[in-house]
C-alpha cells in the first residue's frame, strides 16, 4: 500500500496527460487564450521582468507519512536542460534529467531513458514560464468560459500538446494569477500565496491532490533563485 501511495506522489511531479472534465460557464467578456495569458505574464510581473529570466532554481518542501520530502527542480531555458528531483528521508526517491535533447528517469531504484515523445513534453519545463513559448512548442489552447475555483471565478484553459495530451489550466479573473493545473497524471494542483522574488510573483505553497495520494500534499516553496551560474554538474 504505501509503495501505491508513493508512486502515486511521484506521479505528481510527471508529465501532463490528459484533460481534467469539469461544469463550465460562459464568460462572454474573456474568451481568447492570449488574453487570459497576457494578463497572467502582467499580473506576475510584466513582460519585460519575465523575459530577464533564463533559468530557475526551486527547493518545495512537505511532510510526507511523518518524514520529511524535498522536491528540487532546475529549469534552464537558455540550454533546454532540466532537473526534478524528489528526496524522502534524506534519500533521492525519483529523478528526471534531461540534457542535449536526451533524458532519462529514476524512481524506485529503476533507470529507463525517456522516449523521444516524452522528451517533447518535458521541453516546456525547460522555460521558467513556458506559457509565452506554447505556440513555438506547438501546442494549442482552447478557452472555455470560467468556473468557481478556491472561492474566485477562474478562466479555463485547455492546453492541448502535440500528440493530444491534455492538461486543463484557471486563472483568476479577478487578479490573472494562474490558481490551479489539472490533469490526469499531476491531478489537482493548487497554487497560493503568490511572493514577489526578483521582479517576478512566485506560487509559494502549492496543494497538491492525487487519487493515489491519501490526503492533499501541502508542500511550501524554501528557496526560488532566477538567473544562476549552472554547470553540467548540476544535470547529474
């Protein structure tokens, strides 16, 4: 059971794959993708503060089954690198690298690279704000109304990858700040507390809900540092 459970939470920390069904309502106000992420870019910052960015280091931290989880991950759009990382007791439990268009993936003492179809989804965790490079990634975005998100009227948008994946995303009308991600293989994550870090708004408690998980996992954000010197060591 806890072996399901945990697989579960490092499902979490995956690849989006599929749409997440919810009742809609019509906003006959806001309807346009690029719009709805206009307004995100703005509400966290602007454009010109979100594109000095090149890449990101994240430490979340939560308590898990009584024991501490640490989840780290490096973002390096200048390079198409990237790192996730989650440790449980002091020990890497999962972790996923990708470098030079290659990658490969570690969990449960298992190593397996990562197909070349996995590997195009990944690229958009790459960019700190892959919401500006959709369209060069070629995804395609669907807005469908709003709906009652953690007590707010949200803008759903329906974020479609290349090969048909899915993942669902609202933003606050009221504010534009992105509130929650869905889909299949994440579930529910729930982003709060937004704190300005170097210019840009950055989620610093995120909820995440799982059907494999037994209760949400609350995790808070530790450490968020923009634009550090990387090296190949980083990647290992």
């Amino acid at each position: 059971m806890k072996k399901t459970v945990f697989s579960g939470l490092l499902m979490a920390f995956g690849l989006i794959s599929s749409s997440f069904a919810s009742k809609l309502t019509e906003n006959p106000v806001l309807n346009d993708p690029q719009t709805i992420i206009a307004n995100y870019i703005e509400a966290v910052g602007g454009l010109d503060n979100v594109n000095k960015i090149k890449n990101s280091v994240m430490v979340m931290e939560a308590e898990f089954q009584g024991a501490a989880l640490v989840i780290r991950g490096i973002s390096d759009q200048e390079n198409s690198r990237l790192l996730q990382e989650t440790s449980f007791m002091g020990n890497v439990a999962q972790k996923t690298v990708m470098v030079g268009g290659k990658g490969k993936m570690m969990a449960m003492g298992q190593e397996q690279e990562i197909p070349a179809e996995m590997i195009e989804l990944l690229k958009a965790q790459t960019f700190v704000f892959p919401e500006l490079h959709y369209e060069e990634l070629g995804y395609t975005l669907e807005a469908q109304g709003t709906e009652e998100i953690e007590g707010e009227m949200a803008n759903k948008l329906v974020i479609s990858a290349p090969n048909g994946m899915q993942t669902t995303e609202y933003y606050s009308v009221e504010s534009g700040l992105k509130i929650r991600t869905s889909s299949a293989a994440s579930g529910d994550i729930t982003y709060r507390n937004y704190t300005e870090v170097d210019g840009v708004k950055v989620p610093m408690q995120l909820s995440i809900k799982n059907p494999m998980l037994p209760t949400a996992l609350e995790t808070t954000v530790t450490s968020v540092k923009f634009n550090q010197e990387l090296t190949d060591e980083d990647f290992k």
